[in-house]
C-alpha cells in the first residue's frame, strides 16, 4: 500500500480543491462515486438516526441522510478541511436541512466523540487519502453505538492482475499530481473492523475497472 500524505499536506490540498472537488471526483470516478454514496446511505440510515458523516467533504452524503433521518434525526459532518465543510453547509442550507447538521472539523483518526454516540457512522471516500487508514476505520467503530451501522466506501486494488499493473501505474502518475490524487490511494480496512468485532452485513465492488472502490456496512455487535 502507497504510504499516504501528512495531515498538513493533505489539508493543504483540499483548501485548493474544494471548489472543484464535487465535479473533479465525479469525472475521475466515471460518475461511479455517487453510486457508492446512494448505496452506503441506503443501506444504513434510517428517520430519526443520529449519523456522522465522518470525512463529509462537501456533503454529498451528508445530504443523502439528512433527508432520510427527518425532523427527529441529527447529523453531524466531520472533516478536515473547514473549506469543504463550507460548502458542505451552504449544500444543507439550500434544501432547507440545514437545522439538522452541526459541522466539525478535526483528524478522523482521533474523533473528539465519546465511545458508543452515534446510530450510524458514514465514511464516503475519506479513509483512502488517510495516514493510517485502519486507525481511522476502528475510530468509526468506537463512536458507534452497540447495534449501530459504519456505512463505508474506498478505493481498492483491482483484482484482476492486469488491470492492478495498469491501475497502480495510473496512480503513480496521479500521485505526482497532489491536486488530481487528492491523497487517494487503495486501501484495506475490513479485516481491522472484523478482527475488532465488526459484523460485514453488505460487501460489493463498484466503481470503474482501473479505479474500483469497495462498499460495505458493518454492524458493530451488541
């Protein structure tokens, strides 16, 4: 696995991406990461939940679950970069949702929640450009109440040999690039989440051949 970038460095490049990051992930994921986003929400949040959107960006997904949890829900979007989360805002505010989100930023591998708060736990594309990305996947477990759902999307390795050379040859171009990699790399954070206790409840590969992406819930035991 590519040893990811610095939180400094990586907060650097979201402040220069922000504004384009919507439509610059859209193309470089052949409209795929929307798909991952629909799936994830789908299969985790329900009216009345309260969910962090963990690495919220501009809020794609955030906006997928603040119409799904209702009047009674909350959600809270997380990020590292204050200049995402803005956008984020003003997304949740243009649909009127905006009374059902608080924004915080901070490192997703040190979440300043207390153990067992949330109902379900989000993760869209923000665990690949992590330092430690299974550090970060076992915080999204900790904030998890007993019963709760981690709803996660990421980038992975194609399986087939071929497409694997070509894809991390792919990458290795993108990564001389800060702002078209955005810090993104293939990554593994199930095997963390199940030695910890997590319960795999969905598992599926979409995304484009070179650029796959892993989506998956968990349930974190009772």
């Amino acid at each position: 696995m590519r040893e990811g970038l610095q939180t400094d460095k990586l907060k650097s490049i979201y402040h220069r991406v922000a504004k384009r990051y919507d439509l610059e992930h859209t193309i470089l994921t052949a409209l795929s990461d929307q798909r991952g986003r629909e799936l994830v929400v789908a299969n985790t949040v329900k009216e009345g939940n309260n969910v962090l959107d963990c690495g919220s960006g501009t809020g794609s997904t955030a906006l997928l679950a603040a119409r799904k949890i209702g009047t009674q829900g909350k959600i809270t979007l997380f990020d590292l970069s204050a200049d995402m989360l803005e956008l984020a805002k003003a997304k949740l505010q243009d649909e009127g949702l905006g009374e059902r989100a608080t924004f915080q930023t901070g490192d997703m591998t040190q979440l300043p929640f207390e153990s067992n708060t949330f109902d379900v736990v989000l993760s869209t594309y923000s665990l690949c450009p992590l330092y430690d990305p299974a550090k970060g996947a076992l915080e999204l477990l900790r904030v998890t109440k007993p019963g709760g759902k981690i709803g996660a999307a990421h980038s992975i390795d194609p399986t087939n040999p071929v497409t694997k050379l070509i894809g991390n040859w792919i990458e290795s171009v993108a990564w001389r690039i800060p702002s078209l990699s955005m810090g993104c790399r293939a990554v593994t954070v199930l095997p963390a989440l199940q030695q910890a206790g997590g319960k795999v409840v969905m598992n599926k590969i979409i995304g484009v051949p070179f650029w796959p992406f892993v989506v998956f819930v968990i349930e974190k035991r009772s």
